[in-house]
C-alpha cells in the first residue's frame, strides 16, 4: 500500500482546495445566514407592524382621552393576546377637557399602561427595554422589541411592544444545517477534484523526477530527459536537458586539458632530468675546484711559512749586524752565510711567484666554472 506523501506536490494541492473549500464554505454560510436573517427580521417586522398599528390607534385614544380603563377592557385584552405580544409599555399624557355644564375642567395628566404576557416578568422587561429607541433584537431570550412614538397624542405618547423572536432562532439552527451539508458537498467535490488534479499534475513532475535521478545515478551524460509536454514541465525538462548538455561539453574539455597537461607533465619530466644531470657534473667539477682550491691553501701556508723564516732571518742578520761591532772579524762570515740565506730566499720568491701565477689560473678556472654554473641555473 503507497504511503502518503506529506511534503508531494498533489498533497499540497491536495490541502490548498480543501482551504479553499473551507474558505468558500465559510463565506456562503455567512452570506446564507445573513441573507436568512435578514429575510427572517423583515418578516417580524412586517409582522409586528401589522400588529402594532390597532395597538396604537387604542392607545392613542385611550391617552388623549386619559382612559386607562380602555387599555385595560377585555377586547384590549384579547386584542393584545391575539398580537401575540409579550409584553406592552403605554406612556403619555392625556389631551384632558374643559370645564362644561355637566362636568368640572380636566387638566392634562400622565398615563402609564403596562402590559405582559403569562410567565413574563414585567420588571424585568422594563429594565430592559425601558429606554429603547427604535428596534432591538435580544439574542439571549430571542424577543424582538420595538419603540414608536403616538404622533396623534395630543401632549405626547410613546409605545414599547415586544414580541418573540422564535423565528430568528430557527433561522440560525437552518442556517447551521444548510451550511453543514453545503459544506459537506462542498468538500466532497473539493476533495475529488484535488485528488484528480494532483495526480494530473504530479504524475509527470515524479516521471521527470525519476528520469533525473536515473541520469545522476549512472552518471550517463548523453542521456536526456524526455520532453512531451507544453507547460512549466516540459520547461522543467528541457532546461534540464540544457543543463546536461553543457556539463556534457565542459567535461570534454576537461578530458581535453588533462591530456594538454600529461604532455606538458611528461615534457617537464624530461627536462627535469636534464638538469639533473646538468647538475651532477656540476657538483664533480665543484668537488675538483674545491680540491683543487685545497691544495692551493696547502701551498700558500707553506709560502706564509718560508716568508715567516725569511723575516727571522731578517731580524736575526739585524741583530747580528748590531752585534757586528764587536765581532767585526765574524761579521764577514755571517754576511757571506747571510748572501746565501738571502740568495735562497730569492729563489724561493721566485718559486712563490710561479706558483702564485699558478694560483691566478686555478682562479680563471673557478670563474670559468661559476659562469657556466650561472648559465645553467638560468636556463634552468
């Protein structure tokens, strides 16, 4: 059995029509009520006008005559019963009479009649609706009241009739009802048709899903999405296509640069153990110029030392030509052997010389050298 799909596109359609639904039941249930209502009230107070007028027209010959006894006869009575009014507020004040052969002058005086219905508490009627002015409907006891003034009344009059609203109350329980099975329809019809759409709509949405997934699965880029429909979907696959498509392209290139650059690799290579070689034979030539510039160090020590003992000489002949005064008759010897030292000395300078031209050579060649050392690390 197939899960449902919370998060799936016909889901989601699926919950947007039933709020609309929802919505649309809500608004024809208001509208219905309202229009019920309405219908309801005008009735009441068609009724309640038509009840109203005999009412009136007693009670304003009852206040200019200043007959209360009129409102309270029993065809008012049975006029009052039969109107079906619960309850019945008269206010005025009389016309009253001039003074006459058989009579003495009645001045204006206020009249008051009130009026309830069996089980009608008539206090409590006139603490609320006691000030009305125009019509009311009390939602609580479902009682419809009305206030109209007594135009003909001479010094002025008013009148409060309140009748049951049963009617009203009954228009809201078939409101209720209507509005539950419209609804109910409603929904059914919504839930139908969002079960339809959704799988009109996402039956292609999962088949180009599932093609993509496919696609990325095998990693098969000269594979395509299948593209039938005129719509965002078919928009959907093509750009997927495109998509595929130039990932296609990019990585040709890229199979492209990389054979460029195992070329270049393996040229590097190549040039890499030249220099390494190169290099090699740099590093003998180096090991013989630094044996070489050993040997000259060894020479030169050797010359520090004869030069060290030619300056010995030196002094000593000094000292002994100091001391010459007094050995005037060895002095000749000593100078002959001195001749012979110096004599030695002389050539030994000579052959220091050789040996340093020797030197200058071995130099030529050490700069010989780090030239073409040079010139290989640039070319390197």
């Amino acid at each position: 059995m197939k899960k449902w799909n919370f998060r799936s596109l016909g889901f989601s359609l699926l919950l947007a029509m039933l709020g609309t639904g929802l919505i649309a039941a809500m608004g024809y249930g208001t509208a219905f009520y309202r229009l019920l209502d309405r219908s309801e009230l005008d009735k009441l107070e068609h009724t309640s006008a038509a009840v109203i007028r005999p009412i009136a027209n007693l009670a304003t010959r009852s206040v200019n005559g200043g007959n209360l006894m009129k409102l309270r006869s029993s065809d008012s009575m049975d006029l009052y019963l039969s109107s079906d009014v619960r309850y019945l507020l008269i206010e005025g004040v009389s016309k009253g009479s001039p003074k006459t052969a058989f009579s003495a002058a009645l001045p204006p005086r206020p009249i008051a009649y009130e009026f309830a219905a069996e089980g009608v508490d008539a206090s409590a009627m006139r603490r609320r609706f006691g000030d009305l002015d125009g019509k009311r409907v009390d939602s609580e006891s479902w009682l419809y009241a009305v206030a109209t003034t007594l135009p003909e009344v001479t010094n002025g009059g008013r009148m409060i009739a309140v009748f049951p609203a049963d009617s009203l109350q009954g228009a809201v329980v078939r409101t209720v009802k209507s509005v539950a099975a419209t609804s109910l329809v409603m929904l059914l019809i919504m839930l139908l048709a969002a079960f339809v759409l959704g799988r009109l709509i996402s039956r292609p949405v999962i088949a180009i899903a599932t093609q993509i997934r496919e696609v990325s699965d095998s990693l098969d880029l000269s594979r395509r999405v299948d593209v039938r429909r005129k719509n965002e979907v078919g928009e959907m696959a093509a750009a997927f296509n495109l998509l595929v498509e130039k990932l296609q392209g990019l990585i040709g290139e890229v199979d492209s640069s990389t054979v460029r650059v195992s070329t270049a690799v393996g040229n590097i290579d190549k040039m890499a153990h030249s220099v390494n070689e190169r290099i090699q034979r740099q590093k003998s030539e180096t090991a013989m110029v630094a044996t070489a510039m050993s040997e000259m160090t060894a020479v030169a020590e050797e010359m520090a030392k004869s030069t060290g003992a030619v300056a010995e000489s030196a002094r000593s002949a000094d000292e002994q030509v100091s001391v010459g005064k007094q050995m005037a008759a060895r002095a000749v010897d000593v100078i002959e052997r001195l001749a012979q030292n110096v004599q030695g000395a002389f050539n030994e300078v000579q052959q220091l010389s050789v040996e340093a031209e020797s030197v200058g050579g071995v130099l030529e060649v050490i700069r010989g050298i780090a030239e073409q050392t040079n010139l290989l690390a640039l070319n390197a």
